[in-house]
C-alpha cells in the first residue's frame, strides 16, 4: 500500500522542479494526479505526465494560470471528472523577482502578489468548496524558507511567501472541523529551475545558511509534501514544515570553518 493509495489530487507548478518531483512520488505512493501548468510550460507538464505513466502510474495534464479564477474551478472540475475524486491538491506554482527593495519595479511586485499569493487563495477557494461538501481533504501550499525570514534581494518574494503561511493558518483553523488540513512547506534552496537559472553568486548566497551545506533536492522537498498529504499526518494542520538543510534554525549564515569538525574538537 502507497502512503496516498486510492486517492486523487492536483499538483500545480508541476512541469518542473518540486511540483514534478511531488507529482511522481505521489503517483509512486498509489495516488492519481492532475498535473498542472501554464499552457506555455505544457511540454514540462506532459512530460511529468509520461514520467508518471513510465512507472505504471495514472495522471492528466491541464493548462491553468493559478491566478485566473476560472482556471483555478476548472482544475477542482476536472481533477473530478479524470479520477472521480479530489482528496489532496499541492498549491505549488510560484514566481520570484530578484532586486533591492527600492529597485524593484511595480509591475513586478503586482505579478509576484497574482501568483504566489492570489494564485494560491484561488486555488485554495475552490478546492475547499469542493472538499466542504465531499467528506474533507488536505491541501499544501508551498511557502518558502523566506516566508519565515527576510532575504536580502527578494523583498515581493519574501512578502508574499509569509501571506500563503497567513492564508495556510487560517484556513486550517476554519476547517479543521470539515476533516480538511491545511499545511504548508518551506523549503529552503532547492535544485530546481528557479535557483538553477540564477547566478551562481546568488546560489552561494542563498545556500549560505544552511548547515547541511548543500542545494535540497526536489524530492527531499516531495517527500515531505506526500507525507503531508498521507493519513499519517492526521494528526497535522496548520503547521509550516520547514525542509530547509537547518536554515531557519540558525541566526547566522551558516560558516563550514567554525565546524567541531574543522577545529579538531
Ligand atoms: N527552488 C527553491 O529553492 C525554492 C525554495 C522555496 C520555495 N520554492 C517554491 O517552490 C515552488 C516551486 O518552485 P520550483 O523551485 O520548483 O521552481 P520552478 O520554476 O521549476 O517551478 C515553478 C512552476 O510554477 C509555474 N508557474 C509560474 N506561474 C504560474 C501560474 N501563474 N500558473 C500556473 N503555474 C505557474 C512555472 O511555470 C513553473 O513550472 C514555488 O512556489 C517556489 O516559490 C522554491
């Protein structure tokens, strides 16, 4: 039996990086998947989908922008008429804007808030509606290490990842009593296209705090959201799970020469 055996549920952001990784171990784990994206990252989405199927598993790919309400009812709809149910949705797509905060333009702030925090609502809106009148579920929204800290050059970013932990609370206090968790993830910096596509500069920058000294892959993060998802974290709602090599444990930037292992202690 797979942690998420028999169920059915949507993965948003899933042509790539965390959503696609989270797409393929929930489909390892027995679920079928909604695999979602934006039309123009269809390529990305329908090859997670044939990722899915090589292993034997069962899933869709849908075009949808998060931040259009039509499209946020339509993947509820659908994932329904694909797999006859909606037991767990990964609210994952997200954007980033790099800049100081007196540089970045207006535009780009509008466009982080319409994904990362109305993308997410929306979609949250509706699932629960759903899953109001269908005995509950359990949605996942992707945070970040920086919706619990500020970074430095990520100022929108940083705003908008601490609103989806706002929302993520909220909600599951509101529902808790409709058998619906609400949780969401904070990863830290992960090996995806997002950071991937930065300058490794920047990439140095972000992982600097954290003491396990590595990029997090996006399976470490899946794993997390899958279980999550699963019964065994029955007991879970509200939380913001953390999957961030330590970083927000520690006040400082994580230096490797103060290590007991490099001063011989
Ligand atoms: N990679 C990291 O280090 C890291 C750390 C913390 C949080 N996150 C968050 O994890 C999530 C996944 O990011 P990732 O690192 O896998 O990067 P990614 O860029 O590979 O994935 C983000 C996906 O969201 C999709 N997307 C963007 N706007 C959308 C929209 N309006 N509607 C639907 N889909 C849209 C993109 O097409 C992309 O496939 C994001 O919310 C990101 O903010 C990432």
């Amino acid at each position: 039996m797979g942690l998420v055996q028999g169920k059915a549920g949507i993965v948003t952001g899933a042509a790539g990086g965390i959503g696609r990784a989270t797409a393929i171990l929930y489909a390892k784990e027995g679920a079928s998947v909604l695999v979602s994206d934006l039309e123009s990252c269809r390529a990305g989405g329908e090859e997670t989908v044939a990722l899915i199927k090589a292993q034997g598993g069962r899933a869709v790919f849908v075009a949808a922008d998060v931040a259009k309400a039509a499209d946020a009812q339509k993947l509820v709809e659908s994932c329904v008429s694909n797999f006859g149910a909606l037991n767990f949705a990964f609210n994952n797509a997200g954007i980033l804007a790099v800049g100081f905060t007196s540089e970045v333009e207006e535009d780009e702030f509008d466009r982080i808030m319409e994904v990362d925090v109305k993308g997410v609502w929306l979609c949250m809106k509706y699932q629960l509606r759903h899953m109001m009148k269908n005995g509950g579920g359990v949605i996942i929204n992707t945070s970040s290490e920086g919706g619990l800290v500020g970074t430095p050059l990520a100022g929108p970013y940083v705003a908008a990842k601490h609103a989806v932990i706002g929302l993520t609370k909220t909600a599951a206090g509101e529902y808790a009593n409709m058998n619906i968790r609400v949780n969401s993830i904070a990863p830290g910096t992960i090996a995806t296209p997002m950071v991937l596509s930065l300058p490794q500069e920047a990439q140095q920058m972000l992982m600097a705090p954290q003491p396990l000294h590595r990029l997090g892959t996006p399976d470490e993060v899946a794993q997390g959201v899958v279980w999550l998802s699963s019964d065994r974290a029955s007991f879970v709602t509200g939380i913001t799970l953390s999957i961030d090599g330590g970083a927000t444990s520690n006040a400082q930037s994580y230096d490797p020469s103060t290590s007991p292992s490099k001063l011989g202690v």
